[in-house]
C-alpha cells in the first residue's frame, strides 16, 4: 500500500476503534487532531457535519467509524479481522455492528446529548430513565450472547469486537453493567489485548 492514510481524530471517542483497527492489522496510518477540529471546515470538507473519525486516502474520504474499520480490513491482504463481502461471518458481523449501534449506542448518545443541555435534571429524567430501559435491553442480548462464548462471532476475536467492544466500554462507563457480568467478563478479555485503544 503506498498511498498515505490520515485519520481525522484521535483519543478514546470513536476514533479509537480505528486506531485500534489499524494497529491490529498493523497499518501505518497518520493522524491528524488539534482543539477546534471538531465543527471546523476542514473537517467538514471530509465530513458533513465536521465529527470524527473521518479517513482520507488520497481523494478517496470516507466518515462512519464502523466503514472506516471495515475499509481497512479489506484493503489489507491476508487480515483475519474481518471476513470477505458475501461470507455468513460477514453479514453476522454487520448484524452486530448495526444492532449495537442502533439499539444500545443511539441511546448512550442521546443520554449524552440531553447531560450537555443547560436544563434542569428534572427535566430530562423521564428521558434518560427511557434511554436506560432502551439500551439496557439491547444489552441484555449482548450479555446473554456472551454468557458462552468468548468474544461476538465465538471463539475468536474479530473487528466486530472492536466496534461493539467500545459500544460496550461506554455502556460501561454509563453504569449499565453493573449487573451484567459476562460483559464485565467480555471487556476485561478485551483490555487484555495489546493494542487495545479502549480507556478505562
Ligand atoms: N456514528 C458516527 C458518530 C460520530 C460522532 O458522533 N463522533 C463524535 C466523537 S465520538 C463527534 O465528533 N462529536 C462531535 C459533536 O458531538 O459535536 C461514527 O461512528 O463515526
């Protein structure tokens, strides 16, 4: 591979799910992160609302951690992280990332988005007692997932858990798995590993 990658972003937000992507697969990328990149036009140029991760590859730009993940894997000849397009462990892959996304993320970020507003706890209760609910069901399948099986495709670990794997590490930091103890169990195998970019 000869042309340069930069990732936009860096730090324990969802760039950190590229970052640890690209040193599993041991890819050289730059990155490129300074205050005030975030919302900036240089970012927007890669991105159309200015967040991160975005990548750049030449004139070819892609946003969306997950895609940015998957890229990476499959313009890496003989990586195991990640099955090829059309294999079964790559659509289970897919049904991961996307029920982790939408069913436990989405709501992890909403809670997030309603703790910046300057209104009173009280008004946002309700909605953040629901985001909890919501979430906490979609970890109740993750966790049943888990109880017998080491990482989320089975035995072996695989991008699918470092994308899920930092859903969960938020989870996590949101309180939501204290009753939960195979992911307690499934993020300390995942601390474990080397490259880990998940933060404590
Ligand atoms: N679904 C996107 C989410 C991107 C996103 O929201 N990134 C956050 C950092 S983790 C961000 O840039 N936030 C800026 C903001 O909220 O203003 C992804 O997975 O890349």
């Amino acid at each position: 591979m000869n042309e340069q990658i930069t990732i936009y972003g860096s730090g324990g937000n969802r760039a950190a799910r590229v970052a640890w992507t690209a040193d599993e697969l041991g890819l050289e990328v730059s990155y490129r992160h300074y205050d005030g990149m975030i919302g900036s036009d240089e970012l927007r140029r890669l991105h159309p609302q200015a967040k991160i991760p975005a990548m750049q590859v030449g004139d070819f730009v892609l946003f969306e951690s997950a895609p940015i993940c998957q890229h990476l894997c499959d313009i890496t000849p003989g990586q195991r992280l990640l099955a090829p397009q059309g294999a079964k462990e790559r659509s289970l892959h897919n049904q991961w990332v996307s029920f982790a996304q939408s069913e436990i993320e989405a709501y992890l970020w909403h809670s997030f988005q309603l703790g910046r507003l300057e209104i009173a706890k009280t008004e946002t209760a309700a909605a953040l007692a629901l985001n909890r609910q919501l979430s906490g069901a979609g970890l109740d399948v993750l966790e049943q997932h888990l109880t017998d099986q080491q990482f989320i495709l089975g035995e072996q670990f695989s991008l699918t858990d470092i994308i899920v794997g930092w859903t969960t590490n938020w989870s996590r930091k949101s309180g939501l798995l204290e009753s939960r103890p195979a992911l307690q169990s499934y993020l300390a195998r995942l601390f474990d590993r080397p490259h880990v970019a998940l933060t404590w």
